[in-house]
C-alpha cells in the first residue's frame, strides 16, 4: 500500500468549496490547510503508484483546483522492513541527549542513516 500527501492549491475565495469537495470525493482525507494560501493538505493511498497517480489526476479535475501535486510517497512494506531494523531505544535516548546542534549528524532520512 502506498500513502501519499498532496498539496491542493486553489484561490483562497475558492477554498471553502474546494475543501467540501474534497471531503465529499472520497478520493482523499483532508487534513489541514491555509484558507488565506488557498492551500489544502490530503493524503490519498493507491495499491500502486498508478493508482494514486490516477487519483492525483481526479483531484485536478475538482472545480476551482488549481493544482494537486503529490509532496510525499510512503510504501508501507519500504516503512515496515526499515522500522524493523531501528533501535528505538537507542533512537530515543540519543534524542534526549543534551547535545549542541553542531554535534548532531542528519541523514536527511531514516533510510540515509540504516
């Protein structure tokens, strides 16, 4: 299974009914957003990634969306496997060190670091 978030961007007069739209296509589930932006966040998941493109393209077609463009992708089994090699003991403690911000090495991902 694949999760995506979505950034949905329309005119900020527009955004009341872009949201109910969105809430109403059950394409998606709305999180969050910025009426003043015109900036909504969904998530939408796809057994594959032709799916959830195909889903991207649906939203692009609600009316008044000016665009639906797809921020993050997870796959739930890539998320599963690397969480079963973390030590969140270890991951846990090492957050909680008292550590100045010029000591702490950042991998830009869990996957750049295991």
């Amino acid at each position: 299974m694949n999760i995506s978030s979505i950034i949905v961007k329309t005119l900020p007069k527009n955004y009341d009914a872009v949201w109910l739209n969105l809430k109403e296509s059950d394409i998606c589930e709305v999180h969050f957003g910025d009426k003043e932006k015109g900036i909504i966040i969904v998530t939408i998941e796809g057994e594959s990634v032709e799916e959830e493109i195909e889903k991207v393209r649906i939203l692009e077609e609600i009316p008044f969306v000016i665009s639906a463009d797809m921020h993050m992708s997870y796959c739930e089994e890539e998320l599963d496997k690397m969480m079963k090699n973390i030590d969140f003991e270890k991951t846990v403690k090492e957050l909680n060190e008292d550590k100045p911000i010029e000591k702490i090495t950042y991998f830009g991902s869990l996957k750049g670091k295991y």
